[in-house]
C-alpha cells in the first residue's frame, strides 16, 4: 500500500507526543512492507538524527522549517485565517486555531506530493488535517486523544486572565474537532474514552481505538540497585494539564509521604519544564532534570514510580514504559485510562492524597510489593502492548477503510 503521512514535527521515538506516529510508521513499513511517504515541518526542537533514521525505512520530502512561536499564536491564527477563510466556513469555522500550522510552502509541497503520486491512503497528525480536509483519497486523522476534553478541564481548574484564554481555546479547539474530524474516513485515537468523547461530539465522527505501544526489549527491566526512598514521575512539564499534575503532586501529596519519610526524593524528569516546575526545585529533595536523552537510568534507580494524573485525556506513554520496565507504580484512574491493569495487581490507584501518599510509603518500605506489582505489569506489557501488536491493529485498520471506500 501507498501512504503518504503528514506530521507537524518530525517523528521521533524519544518525544512523547511523536513516538507514536514514529512507531506507526515504522512497523507499517517494516512489518507489513507499505510504501511510505512522510512530509514533516521541522521546528527547532526536530533532530536531525530522526530525520535520517526515517529515511532508512521510509521516503522523507524535504522538511519545512518551523519556528514555534506560541506566544504569537494569536496573531499568527488570524493572519492565516484570513487566507484560509472560504476553507473554514465551508467546515463551519469563523476562526480555526489549527491554522497556526498554515504554510504556503507546506500547502504546495502536499498539493505537489498529491499529484505527483496516486496514494492510497493518507494518514495526518490532528495539526495537520486542514491541509487534507478536502482531498478526496481514503484518509485517517491521528489526534490520538479528544484534545477538546483536555483543554476543558484545564479551563475549569484555571483562574482569572488564564481561565478566559483556556475558556477560548476550549471552545476554539471544540469547534475544530467537532468539524475536521468527520470530513475523514476514520479517527485514530488510542482509548475507548476518546472514541466515546469524540463521536459524542459529532456522531458522524468514526473512531478507530488503537492503544500506544511500547518497545518491550529497549525498556526492559535491569537488575540495577534502588536509590532508597527516590520517586520519579516522568513528563512535558510544560504543558498546563502536565504543570497542574506536578504541582498537585508537590503540593498535596508530597508533604504526606515527608512526613512519614522526611529521606524522599522526588525527580521530575521531562524537557521544557516551566518555570513553576523548576522552581521546585529550590527544594533540596526535588530534582528538576530538563530534557534527558534516556529516561530509562532514571527509571531503573527509583524506587516508586508515580504518576499523579489529575488532568488530561488518553493514555500514558510514560507509565506503559515504567511498567514494561517493571516498576512498582502509583498512579490515578486517569494515568491508567486505556490500559487493561487491575488495581493492586499491576499498579495501585489512588484518586485522593491521602490514599495516593499512603500507597506510595507503603511501596517505599516493602521491597517484595515492589517486585510483585512490577512483574505483573512488565507480563501485561509483554502480552498486550508491544509496538508489533499495535501495528496489527493498525494494519487492520487500514485495510478496512479502504474497503469501506469501496
């Protein structure tokens, strides 16, 4: 098969948000051997080392260059938006904020690839699907999670000029998914939750459940000594649902396990952190690490895992990781949404502080629970999430849209 993928950064297996669509692209090649073709923009955090180990598997058009400017975001919405303004009414949009990533130069590389090529599929990051919205080949949108639920949530819990700015983005971001989404022949997200969300948002919405993956033999566990007493939760620290995470953890949680634990260290372990997160780390038993290049030393030496999700929507890269690495895990109803664990089995739940607090000092002095727990998560990994099982259903997927265009 032919497919031509469009991204709003180039894939990467090292960025939460991007591994994703590397893994997808990857296993679609090399394991079921389709033809596959990427356009990308590259902005200042792409690598270029990504870039070249794309082209082993798959064809990669020249980038084109990005600067993030979301500080600018507005300005930039509106200038594009006036060019893009026939396309958005026609969908039932005024303002649309996706068209941050309008680009003439991108708009005529796709049009050219189009025309150039007779793909049998496309498949385009949410950020992208304005350029494809009206191109009449078989197609999939990859939004992964119902990003609009996200951005409500983050506007109940803000306050002030903040939750006026989330309240717009909300409504923005709601209208977008509401009216892009069904001009696609399916929607590619990674829990039954976002399917719900998103085809109750708009009926004529049809979502596909594939769930995220993880590379089993990279994170594997290692017979490496504890650091005793060390928690890790791992994070984009600069995302408002993430920083909400965090500090919620610091601020209500934390002080509970100090308390019977005054020895803890807590290490948040993401790149970007805002400066509130960074400012934690005034306190001597948290450590703030900015970007590193492997999670996994960090993930080897703590002794609990954490991941106190009190916001967000889909499911959790980084906790799928910590368990295929067999780490003793506490986390929320949310951080394990998606994911076919059973409480006090794999991981434990705790939807409050002091549930969550008593959990994890529990773990911290009981070396055996650890290794139970850690076991039976790494066993569930090994048996229901590896990047090949997904791109199975993937696959599958494919084919059936194809059929269903008859």
């Amino acid at each position: 098969m032919k497919l031509l993928f469009l991204s709003h950064e180039i894939p990467s297996p090292a960025v939460s948000d991007l591994s994703v669509h590397y893994h997808h692209i990857r296993d679609l090649s090399k394991l079921y051997g389709h033809n596959i073709t990427v356009i990308s923009f590259a902005s200042e955090r792409s690598s270029i080392q990504d870039l070249e180990h794309l082209k082993s598997f798959c064809s990669i058009e020249d980038t084109v260059k990005m600067k993030r400017q979301f500080m600018k975001l507005p300005v930039i919405v509106a200038k594009n938006g006036i060019h893009n303004l026939p396309k958005n009414i026609k969908h039932g949009l005024l303002v649309n904020e996706l068209d941050y990533f309008y680009d003439r130069r991108m708009e005529q590389k796709i049009q050219e690839a189009v025309k150039k090529d007779t793909f049998d599929l496309i498949l385009s990051t949410r950020h992208m699907a304005n350029y494809v919205v009206d191109i009449d080949v078989p197609k999939i949108v990859c939004p992964l999670d119902a990003m609009f639920e996200q951005r409500r949530q983050v506007f109940v819990n803000s306050e002030g000029l903040q939750r006026a700015i989330y309240g717009l983005r909300y409504v923005l971001n709601r209208s977008h998914e509401k009216h892009i989404y069904e001009a696609f022949d399916a929607c590619l997200v990674v829990t039954q939750q976002d399917k719900m969300l998103l085809e109750s948002l708009n009926p004529r919405i049809h979502c596909v459940v594939v769930p995220v993956g993880v590379d089993v033999a990279h994170f594997s566990p290692i017979d490496r000594i504890e650091e005793p007493s060390s928690l890790v939760f791992v994070s984009a620290f600069q995302y408002p649902p993430q920083v909400a995470n965090v500090l919620h953890f610091y601020n209500e949680i934390f002080p509970l396990i100090r308390k019977k634990n005054p020895e803890v260290k807590l290490y948040l372990v993401g790149r970007d952190p805002v400066k509130e997160v960074v400012d934690l780390s005034a306190d001597p038993s948290v450590f703030v690490t900015g970007y590193v290049e492997d999670v996994r030393p960090y993930l080897e030496k703590s002794t609990v895992f954490v991941a106190p999700i009190i916001l967000g929507t889909g499911m959790k890269t980084k906790v799928v990781e910590a368990m295929s690495m067999g780490k003793a895990i506490v986390t929320t109803t949310l951080g394990v949404q998606g994911i076919a664990v059973k409480n006090k089995k794999h991981v434990v739940v705790a939807d409050n502080p002091n549930e969550f607090a008593r959990a994890t000092i529990s773990l911290l002095k009981d070396q055996q629970a650890r290794a139970t727990l850690g076991a039976n998560a790494r066993k569930l990994v090994e048996e229901r999430y590896s990047w090949e099982t997904m791109a199975k259903a993937l696959n599958e997927s494919l084919y059936k849209v194809l059929s269903q265009r008859g």
